[in-house]
C-alpha cells in the first residue's frame, strides 16, 4: 500500500484523463484507490498513476499552469 486514506496525492495525466490533485478517501485492494478532487469528484486511480502532493502548494502551481495555458490561447 503506497497510500493511505487522506493523503493528498496528484493524479498522472494517462491518456485523455485529465491531471488533478486530491485527496485518498479509499484505499481498495491491490493497488487502486479512490480519489476525491476539489469538485469532490470520485476518481479511481492505480496507484502507479500518483505522487504525494502538498495540496495548497500543488493547487497554486495547478491554478497559475492553468492561467498560463489560457494566456497562450488568447494570443
């Protein structure tokens, strides 16, 4: 078990899943979990597909990538 229930973990962007920060709120067996981000979605992920994050850190690079990438489109 890499994770345990409320770690605060970043998601891997894996094919057209989107990249979010969130937090553990289920640990199931083998290697998955059940990640809730800040629209409290639940999302299952493998735990192959997260890192530990510092979620007011984290989400503060995640909101100014954001408005960068948006910044780029408006040009």
């Amino acid at each position: 078990m890499k994770f345990e229930k409320d770690d605060w973990v970043r998601s891997a962007r894996v094919g057209a899943k989107a990249s979010f920060i969130g937090q553990v709120k289920e640990v199931l067996d083998g290697d998955e979990y059940v990640v809730r981000d800040d629209d409290r979605k639940r999302w299952l992920r493998k735990g192959s597909e997260l890192t530990k994050a510092n979620p007011k850190a984290d989400n503060d690079n995640e909101r100014a990538d954001q408005r960068a990438r948006m910044q780029h489109w408006r040009l």
